[in-house]
C-alpha cells in the first residue's frame, strides 16, 4: 500500500468531505463555541484527541467483537458507550498528570460526549468499508489517518469560523440578524467556498 | 365540587401548553438550536425532513417515557450514562424498524439515523424535564417537542425543496401558468440548485432565524410603544386631576 492512500484519506476528510461544513456532523460546538478564538482552538483539540483514539476503540471492538459474535447491530450503543467512557477516562487521566491542560480542556470534554463529528466518523469508518478494501489490519490505519484528516478539518473550520465571528461583533449588522442568524449565513457562504475543493482527489 | 372541576381544567391547561409550546415558544431548532446536525443534514426535501422528524418522535416520546419511570431508581453520577444507553436502545429499535419497513428512508437518512443518539434534544429534554417530572407530562412534553422537531424540520425542507427544484414537496410541481407558452418559462429557469447542496442548509436556516427574529422584535417594539402610550395616559390623566383639583381649591378659597 502506497503512502497516496493516506495523503488522499487526509485531504479528502480535512477539506473535500469537510465534517462540519459538508457532513454536517458536529454543528452544534461548530455554532456554541466559535465565539472566541481561543475556546473554539481548545474545543478542536480536545475533539482531535478523543475522535482519533475513539475511532481507532471502536474500528477494534466492531471487527473483532461485534462482527465474530455476529452482534454488529448493537453497534450505536456499544461506540457510544465506548465514546462515554473514553472520555470520562480522558477526563481523569488529563486531570492526574496536568491541571494547567485540564484547565484548559476540562470544561470541552462533557461536551464532547454529544458531538455528532465523533460518533459520525466511528460510523463512517464502518461505513465506508476500509476494512473491506485494504484488509482489517491496514484498514485500520486508513481509518485512523481519515478520523485525523477529519479532525484537523473540524479545527480548520472551526478556527477560521471564530476568527470570522470575532470580527462580526464588531461590524454594524441589522438588529434582526444579529448573532446566530448572520453567523449560519457566514458559515453558509464558507460551505460554498468548500464546495469548490470537490473534485480534486 | 367546584373546586375540583375548576383545578381539573387548570390541569389540562398545563398539559395542553406543555404540548404547544414545543411548536413555536420553545421550539428546539429555531429557539433553542438544539439538533442543528439533522436540521441542516437532512432537510434537502420536505420528505426527508418529515422522515427524521417522525423517527425522532418515536425516539423522543418513548426515551422520555424511560427516563421519567426510572428517574428515582438511577444515582446521580452515572446518570447520563444510563439515559446514554436508553435512547440509544431506542435508535437501534428505530433503525431496525426502518430499516425494514421503510428501506427508501433508510437509504436517504444514511448515518443520521444512529446518530439521533446524540441529537442534543433529546439528551436535553431526558436531563432537564424527564428526570423531574411525571411520566405523563414528560411523555407530552417529548411529543410535543418532537413533533416541533418535526414542523421545523419541514419547514427547512419546504423552503429548500422549492427554492432548488420548484417542487412543493414529494416531487410534486404547480403547474406554472405561462408554461409552455409565448415565453416558454419553466421551473428550471429559476432552479438555485445551491440550496440543495450544504451550503443551502446554513443559509435558509440563517434566513429562517432572521424573520422569526425580525417578528419577535416588532412585537417587542409594539408592547414597548403601548405601554409606552398607556403610561403617557395615565400620566395625561394624573395632571389633569391635580389641575382640577389646585382649581377647586382655587375657587373655593376665593
């Protein structure tokens, strides 16, 4: 297997099927936590930790214990009880070994649970059959490498989003637009602008 | 006698505002922005919209029904846990269901139909209303939050059906009067095929938002005026009086 396979899992998940602005998975901190630059970097972090070990947990447990047991359609509730727990388990880990960085993520965390982009890319791993395409082994690092390309796509948009959010407050909008209708209408125009990258793997 | 009556009306008020008030006072997609990811993901057409909305119904009334009947039973630390696990029970039971009685669905909805597991409605309604009220109140309040779940869902799919396609839902076109005939116009000709594409979803959810928003102020801006003009009356009336009143005393010292 060529390294190509990666670069395209990378490019396709971070810019071409964009979580956010072309899947639609994790719009809900895309629109709560973008008010400030720095919460939303924090946000994307925390989300890029949880959403690759938690797409690597669940990638294992479906082919090696849902699918022998032939229990596959258990499977929405076994990922997210493993989603739940990781980052529970993440939460108290980061709050042992560092309290500057539990400061910092701490309070995304509990968030997190509820973030679709997580369960979404858990889903779409399955989904998408890597393991049928490049074997469970090496699906497995296809999976991995999309989840990342996938959440540097979550942190791009949502950075850039909250860059754009933190000069709207400045600018003179009318009253009825003001706040979250202007912000969908920002967010719109940078789905079209997204929508130009289609095409290019 | 009376009593009871009057206490057994005052009930069924509260049952029926707790079921209305999902619809348009608290309406969890353009009130609350709760459930933006199948708001956005699934509204390309009315059908689709209704689609989820229903299976969100089910999901909604029933994990409500759970939550509220066990409320006493579960600690409070592992809480949203066990409500993790009831609704997503429920969305298994649901995709399974419709994965055999409505295979078109199934396909159109994709992904989005496990992850009503995380729709942050649901949680929400299960942690702030199920778990501190009866089993029958919350069984409404889900229902009729779903089913505002459901009308705004629609609506999306409405406006954006029609702004891409020209069809009013289900496929279907009005016949357009000057089709076909001198100028030859069609439904195609005014076809923003944008709106079906994601960025459509943003944009006609933002516009939604902005005349909701734009009608709430003027209501505002009309309560203020009134009261405005009401006290401007009373205070009319209030000088009035004193006049007549430091008159009277006037002529009566006079």
């Amino acid at each position: 297997m060529s390294m190509t396979v990666f670069f395209v899992a990378i490019v396709s998940a971070m810019l071409i099927n964009n979580v956010v602005l072309m899947r639609f998975l994790g719009v809900c901190p895309f629109l709560g936590v973008s008010k400030k630059s720095e919460t939303a970097l924090g946000m994307s972090a925390a989300v890029m930790f949880v959403m690759v070990v938690g797409s690597i947990l669940t990638y294992l447990i479906y082919y090696f214990v849902l699918e022998p047991n032939d229990i596959t359609y258990i499977s929405t509730i076994a990922f997210i009880l493993v989603i739940a727990s990781l980052v529970q388990f993440v939460e108290m880990f980061i709050k042992k070994i560092s309290k500057k960085l539990y400061k910092a993520l701490g309070i995304y965390l509990p968030l997190i649970v509820t973030n679709c982009a997580i369960l979404g890319v858990a889903e779409l791993n399955i989904r998408e059959g890597y393991a049928a395409d490049y074997g469970i082994g090496q699906g497995l690092l296809v999976a991995t490498t999309s989840a990342i390309g996938a959440a540097l796509g979550f942190a791009l948009v949502i950075f850039a989003f909250s860059s754009i959010r933190e000069r709207l407050d400045a600018a003179n909008v009318p009253k009825a637009w003001k706040g979250i209708p202007i912000s969908l209408i920002v967010a719109g125009i940078m789905a079209l602008a997204f929508l130009g990258l289609e095409g290019i793997v | 006698m009376v009593q009871s009556t009057a206490k057994k009306k005052k009930a069924g008020n509260t049952y029926l505002t707790n079921f209305v008030k999902g619809f348009i006072r608290e309406n969890p997609i353009f009130v609350f922005l709760l459930g933006m990811c199948p708001a956005l993901a699934v509204t390309d057409s009315l059908e689709t919209g209704l689609g989820m909305g229903l299976l969100v119904v089910f999901v909604l009334t029933l994990s409500n029904i759970v939550v509220s009947l066990i409320k006493n039973l579960i600690p409070d630390e592992i809480r949203i846990p066990s409500y993790i696990v009831i609704i997503a029970t429920f969305v298994t039971i649901v995709e399974m269901l419709t994965e055999a009685f409505a295979p078109p669905l199934y396909e159109s909805l994709g992904i989005f139909i496990p992850l009503i597991v995380v729709n942050c409605l649901i949680m929400g309604r299960a942690t702030s209303f199920a778990s501190k009220n009866t089993v029958l109140m919350s069984a409404i309040d889900g229902l009729g939050m779903a089913l505002g779940f459901t009308v705004a869902l629609m609506l999306i799919g409405f406006s954006r059906e029609i702004l891409a396609t020209g069809a009013i839902g289900y496929g279907i076109y009005l016949p357009l009067p000057v089709e076909g005939s001198l100028f030859n116009l069609s439904y195609a000709l005014f076809n923003m095929e944008v709106f079906v594409g994601p960025a459509g979803g943003f944009l006609v959810i933002g516009i939604w938002l902005a005349v909701f928003n734009a009608i709430g102020q003027s209501k505002q801006r009309k309560k203020e005026e009134d009261r405005r003009r009401w006290i401007e009356k009373k205070k009319r009336e209030a000088a009035e009086r004193k006049r007549k009143k430091a008159m009277e005393s006037a002529g009566g010292s006079a």
